[in-house]
C-alpha cells in the first residue's frame, strides 16, 4: 500500500497528575517516528489546547533558542477550529526533534525522523556495571551533535558487563559477548528506539572482547573466556543476522582493547592486563586474516574508550592505575600514536561513540562509577570538554551508527 502523504494527529492536553501533558491520538505524550516525503499536520483544535501551541526543537523544550520552523507552518489559535502546526519532513530533516509547548515545560516528547540522512548521529550505551554492583541491561542513547543528557533507548535481551564487543553499522548496533564468558550477539536498530533482539552468537563465549565495524561487516577481537585470554577474531555480516565466522587471530591473546575504525581498517589498542601493552594491532575490515603490528600507544594500558573518523582514531583514558590521556593515530598510516590531550575525569572502562566530527566518551569507573559523557572534536587536539551525563552511573560498551568506519 502506498504511504499516504499526509497525515494529521489529533492533540488533546489532559492532566494525569504530574501536570498538563500532551496526548497524541490518545496517547500520552506520544513517541513518534516519521518518515521523509510526508507531511504530519498536528491539530489542535480541541479546546484543551487553549494556551498550549505546539512546535518543534532540535533539544528538549527548546533549549538554547534550538526551536526548529524548517518545513513548520502554523494555522489559527490553539484550542480554536482550523489551528494545527505542521511538518513537512524531508531527507534534510534532524534526525531527531522533540515536540513542545511555547508555554510550558515538560508537555511534550521526541520525534525520530528514520531515514532522513546518511550522516547518522546517535550514540548509545549498552549495559555495564552500576554501584549495585550488578550487571545491567538498559540501552541509553544521546544526539553526538547536540550537548546534552542520555536518554532510554530499551533494553538489551540480558545484562551486560563493562566489557563487551560492540559492532555498529549505519542501522544496526550489534552487542557481543560479556562477563562470565557468553557467546551471546544483540542487537537494535540505531532509528527507532525499543528492545534489542538476538542476532546470534560468537564462535566462542568471551567478555572483555572488542568491535570494529563498516556498513557490511563486523568485527569481534580478544576477550577471555576464564582463566585465559583469547586471540580470536570473528565476523558477523551486520545486515544478515547469523551467528559469528572465524576472521583470524590477534598478534597475542589478550583483552580490554580500545578500537577505532575507517571503512577499510580496524584497530586494537593496548591490552588490559599486565604487562599492560601500548601494541596498537591492525586489520583489513574485509579481508579475512590475522592482525598485524601498527604501532604503539603513547602509554601502556587497556580498557580505554576508543571511537573514530574515517581518518583519524581515538583512545581515551584507561588503567593500570586511573588514565586521563587521549592518544589518537591517523588510522591510514602504520605508526605511534600521539598526544590528543586529556579527559575532564580520569576513568576506565568508558566507551567511545562518535560522528564524523565529534567523539563522546561515556560512563567509566573513576573508580567509583561514572555518569559522565566528555567530547572533543576528533581534527582537532586539545582537552575534553562536558557533553551531558548518563541517567546511571555505569562502565559499559558503548557505539554509534555515525562512526568512522562507515563514512
């Protein structure tokens, strides 16, 4: 059937006890999705409406003057016959905007455009470990573009340690293995928000593992399955849900590794436990085979945050000890990493998301649990500035579906 190419909401304003709140064909405060090439008019000419005009923003209830009008018209007085505000969505559309009130704070709630772009930009933070302490399974997501707090995404189909591969593409994140050596695969859909489901599983059950993806293949590096190590790689096709195939081996059996990406390479970085090794391993994404030396590290150490653009790579913080440094590499050329600058909290096991531009280091242990996001501009170097916070205080894998590997 095809899509209609308009559709109209209708909006009521109701009191369900924590103040007046948006219902959108009913329901409360509605979670929308639209699609480019349509029109969503939002009408508001129940009576309720009165005081209550409804637009759109690029950040909740329009902060920062980010009231979004691209595309928007308005008709009439809210609450009176003929007034709506509508939205044509295009591929030009924010991937994400929040709908509000001009008047009141807290009515309204997000709006995914699917499909608008191809410069993808969400992060999201999967499980980790909390003050409980326990192994958690929510999914948090945030706009890399736009500063600002974690929100809920789901939840993972289990609860996951602070070591886990992520494997991402532009559409699918793909979470695999954790603590006590599983061999488990989810994943989400980076557009939509909801529940993960299960993709398959790891030639081998292992935590601690590492991911590193393009816009076909991902790929799953070391990890230990107790009491030892491991040195496999697999790989998974993101598109085709499926269980893992054998890639190769690491250069040495080891874990906690920090990854970066560019669409043809895959980098590993350092090694969790001692001797702490600074080695930064390689592979070619497509090309099934064992990793070879890059370089090194400006420092020795694993459990580090590490995200990418399509040139240049990102390792932040870490242990032995509670690291602050950002190192970064120029993903094409083999060689030593350099000094980036620092993190505003010095931590380990954080995570990496990034767009083609912007790098944000979520969560970690400091060594009390972590809910900060830092960010820097990955062309540039200088020290990390605050993006927003987690709703938790949690380690946890961490990825994006606008990273360097699929730009």
């Amino acid at each position: 059937m095809a899509r209609s190419l308009t559709y109209k909401l209708n909006i009521t304003v109701v009191n369900p006890g924590s103040g007046n709140k948006y219902y959108i064909d009913g329901i409360l405060q509605s979670y929308l999705t639209l699609f480019p090439g349509c029109t969503y008019e939002f009408n508001q000419d129940d009576s309720t409406n009165g005081g209550h005009p409804l637009r759109f923003a690029t950040q909740v209830d329009a902060a920062n003057s980010s009231e979004y009008t691209t595309g928007v018209t308005t008709s009439g007085t809210p609450g009176s016959a003929t007034a709506f505000t509508k939205i044509e969505v295009t591929s030009d559309t924010p991937y994400q905007l929040y709908y509000y009130c001009t008047n009141h704070s807290g009515m309204g709630n997000t709006i995914d455009c699917v499909g608008v772009s191809d410069n993808k930009d969400r992060g999201c933070h999967f499980g980790g470990e909390d003050s409980s302490p326990a192994y958690t399974n929510s999914i948090e997501y945030w706009q890399i573009s736009s500063l600002g707090n974690a929100l809920d995404f789901g939840d993972l189909t289990r609860t996951v340690s602070g070591g886990a591969a992520v494997m991402a593409n532009n559409i699918k994140g793909c979470v695999a293995g954790t603590s006590p050596s599983t061999d488990t695969i989810d994943s989400i859909v980076f557009e939509t928000r909801g529940n993960a489901i299960d993709f398959g599983n790891l030639t081998v059950g292992r935590a601690s593992a590492a991911g590193v993806a393009n816009k076909v293949r991902g790929v799953c590096a070391g990890g230990r399955a107790a009491p030892v190590q491991k040195n496999e790689i697999d790989f998974i096709t993101i598109p085709s849900a499926g269980n893992a195939t054998d890639f190769g081996d690491l250069t040495s059996a080891k874990r906690g590794l920090g990854t970066a990406a560019s669409p043809t390479r895959g980098l590993f970085s350092g090694e969790g436990d001692s001797p702490n090794s600074a080695q930064i391993d390689y592979i070619t994404i497509m090309t099934a085979g064992n990793s070879a030396d890059f370089g090194d590290l400006t420092v020795g150490r694993g459990f580090m945050g590490g995200t990418s653009s399509s040139t240049r790579g990102l390792f932040a913080g870490g242990e032995p000890g509670l690291s602050n440094v950002i190192d970064y590499v120029t993903i094409a050329t083999l060689g030593n990493a350099t000094d980036f600058g620092n993190l505003t909290v010095a931590r380990t096991l954080s995570g990496g998301a990034s767009n083609n531009t912007r790098a944000a280091f979520s969560g970690g242990s400091t060594p009390s649990y972590s809910n900060v996001i830092d960010y820097v501009t990955i062309g540039s170097t200088s020290n990390a500035t605050d993006f927003g916070d987690l709703p938790t205080a949690t380690t946890g894998p961490t990825g994006s579906n606008g990273h360097g590997g699929l730009q």
